[in-house]
C-alpha cells in the first residue's frame, strides 16, 4: 500500500496469472528486491510454470531469503488438519521452518530476527473459515508490530470474486476459523482481505499487494489455466472447493464430513443415516443447482474410521446459482429432522464456523432455512458495498 495515496502499488505478480498474459519473472522482484524475506507460504506457492516460490526467491540474486513459515498443515503441505506444525531446517534450502499454527500462530519477535519484509504467497479457497486467511492476518500484525513490511503475493478466489453468502461473524465468536466480520463466501482475493483488515481494523502494516494479471471476478479457477494444487490435504480438487463453505458446517455435528474418502465435504453421512431416504429428501427440496446421490462409503481416518457409513453426495449441477451455506443448511435440518434421536451438534464448533450461535438455535427451534437465509441478505448486500472499496479487480484485467 502506498501510504501517500492510499492506494495499492500497481505491481503485477508472474506467479499467478490468468490466460491473458502476465509479467515476465524480472518483473516481480521490485517489492522485494534488497530485502531480507520471510516467506509465508505452502504448496501452492508456485508460478505458471510449477516452480516454488521458495526456490525463485532463494535463488535470486536480488533477494535474500532467511526464513520459511508454514501456515496450517505446513509449508510442504503434509500435515492433516488439528495436528501440530513443529519447528524444523528445511531440508531443500537449508532454511529454519517456523510454524504459524498450534502453539505460535503469530509470528514472533524471535521468528522475525534479522527480517525486514514478509511475504504471503498461499492460494486460498475463497472462504472465511479457511485458516489461511488468520494467518495472514495475524503474520500482518506481526509486521505491523516489528516495523516490518508486508507483502502479499496475491492469488484468484477460486469461487470467483462476484459471489457473497453467509451471515458475517459476531465479533462474540471470533476464532482462529473467523478472524473478522465477513461472510463466509466473502468473494475477495487474499490480497483484498488484506488491505481490507488493515484498514477496517486498524492494524497499520507498510503493505504492499502484488496484484494479478488476467483474472477477472468472474471467473473460476478452472477459467484461470491454472494448475490446481490442493492447498490443503482435504481440498483435492475445485469440486471440492465449491462445497466446501456449506459442507465443511457438518464438523461441527456428528456426521462424517467425508475426511478419510477421496471425496472430502462431497460425502457426507454416518452409520445411522439412511442414504436413499436423504437423498430422495433433498431433491424433492429442489434446490438451485444441486443434486444429491446415495453413498455408502468407509472412511480411513477422522469421524467414524473404518465403520461403514450411509449418506449423500453434492452433485453441483450449476456451481454459478448453486448457494453451498444454504444448502448446507438445508442438509443439517434434513438430517437433524429425519434422525433426531442420533444427531448431535458440537455447538462450540459449530457456532465458530458460523460465527454466530444464532443459526443452530434457529434450526433447533424449527425455523425454515429460507428464513434463515433470508436474515443474511442484508448484511450480505452491505458486506458488497463495504468491500468494493479494496477491490483489485473491476472488469478485465
């Protein structure tokens, strides 16, 4: 950001642009040249070309990079979700790897020693709960604190960056799964949120956003030519993503989100649901863009490990009207109302992937999903209207 103008520093990042063009690989050092980095970064943290970010950065002459930090599931991306990130040398770069999850999700002044810059470079998924985004915005007041520059290296939102659902998070439930008042598909790039954080809540940082080329907010990131590469071991394709803000709610019940199987948040179920019965239950609901298929499946880690389970599948049929919170909504009170007598919500959960307790009471006390949806749309229309203000991408590109 520049501080004079207010503005974005119009810099254009090689490594993920669209079909339309980008920069050459000369180009994107500018924000970094001369500094000593720390990288924040995973898997995803590549260029059109494949090549890790972490290898352009350490080989060039212009850059010198002193440390790595891994969000959750680590900088290669191994880890599974809730398990400890641990400290270690990097065995490619010889480099000290600090973990940003578990014990220190914010970067210490001991991590940051001998820094002066650093920088995100991880792909999100375009949801609020998706702990990528805590990260950056708590490495953003690490800088701020440090007197260090911030820098992101921004990515699309797969889910494009037209489309807002969700109700926006009390500050009352505000969690490492909801770090501020956005909905939770809020429609930005990560590099959106950060200028919006850093301004709406006062955090200060010197940042700069290295903007893409060639995305437009509509598209998705199967429109990008992109590769996708699982930004986390429980996101395996776009299919995936576009579930996932509705069907990742069920970790907060005690229904199997469909970790363990290879389609995670695409299979939901547990040993007491009857499948077809739920299936047949969620179309008669005829629902935008959406139908879903009986399954059985058996998962080999997490809710129900090697137990045979009954459920559905989401068929997204038409991802640009299908609505994935208020159709997981309809799947919890479906669910909910056909198996009262072993449905069971792990509310403290639940509540923070909502951010707010106000759905579940609601569900629990019988009232419709539209109505419930309905009570978000303000909030929804203004949350547009507030953000329009951070956007980096109006039209083409």
């Amino acid at each position: 950001m520049d501080r004079r103008s207010g503005r974005p520093r119009a810099w254009t990042s090689p490594f993920v642009a669209g079909r339309r063009g980008g920069a050459t690989h000369a180009a994107w050092p500018r924000g970094l040249k001369g500094r000593r980095v720390g990288l924040i970064t995973n898997p995803t943290g590549v260029n059109r070309d494949l090549v890790s970010t972490v290898d352009l950065l350490h080989q060039h002459p212009d850059v010198e990079l002193v440390a790595l930090f891994g969000p959750e599931h680590g900088v290669r991306g191994e880890v599974q979700d809730g398990l400890a990130v641990e400290a270690y040398t990097d065995p490619v770069t010889g480099l000290p790897v600090y973990s940003l999850y578990g014990d220190t999700p914010k970067p210490t002044q001991e991590m940051v020693a001998g820094l002066d810059t650093l920088a995100f470079d991880i792909q999100d998924v375009g949801v609020r709960f998706y702990t990528y985004l805590s990260t950056m915005v708590l490495a953003m007041e690490a800088a701020a604190d440090y007197g260090l520059q911030f820098v992101v290296l921004d990515r699309p939102n797969p889910l494009t960056g037209v489309k807002v659902e969700g109700p926006l998070l009390d500050p009352a439930f505000q969690s490492f799964v909801g770090c501020g008042p956005v909905p939770i598909r809020h429609g930005l790039t990560l590099g959106e949120l950060a200028l919006f954080f850093n301004a709406e809540r006062g955090i200060g940082a010197d940042l700069t956003v290295v903007p893409l080329a060639g995305w437009t907010r509509e598209q998705w990131y199967d429109e990008t030519g992109l590769a996708w590469i699982p930004p986390s071991p429980n996101m395996p394709t776009l299919d995936t993503a576009t579930v996932y803000p509705g069907t990742c709610l069920f970790e907060g019940t005690n229904l199997s989100e469909g970790r363990g199987t290879t389609k995670p948040f695409e299979w939901i179920g547990a040993p007491w649901i009857d499948g077809t019965a739920w299936a047949r239950a969620l179309n008669d609901l005829d629902l935008p863009g959406v139908r879903f298929r009986p399954v059985t499946f058996r998962p080999t880690f997490s809710k129900f490990a090697g137990e045979s389970c009954q459920g559905v599948q989401v068929h997204v049929r038409d991802r640009d009207c299908f609505k994935p919170v208020r159709t997981g909504l309809a799947m919890l009170a479906t669910a909910r109302q056909r198996w009262p007598e072993h449905f069971e919500w792990k509310p403290d959960h639940f509540d923070r992937l909502m951010g707010t307790d106000r759905v579940r009471l609601a569900l629990d006390q019988g009232t419709a999903v539209e109505e419930i949806g309905a009570d978000w749309e303000a909030a929804e229309a203004d949350f547009v209207r507030r953000s329009q203000r951070y956007w980096l991408y109006v039209g083409d590109c």
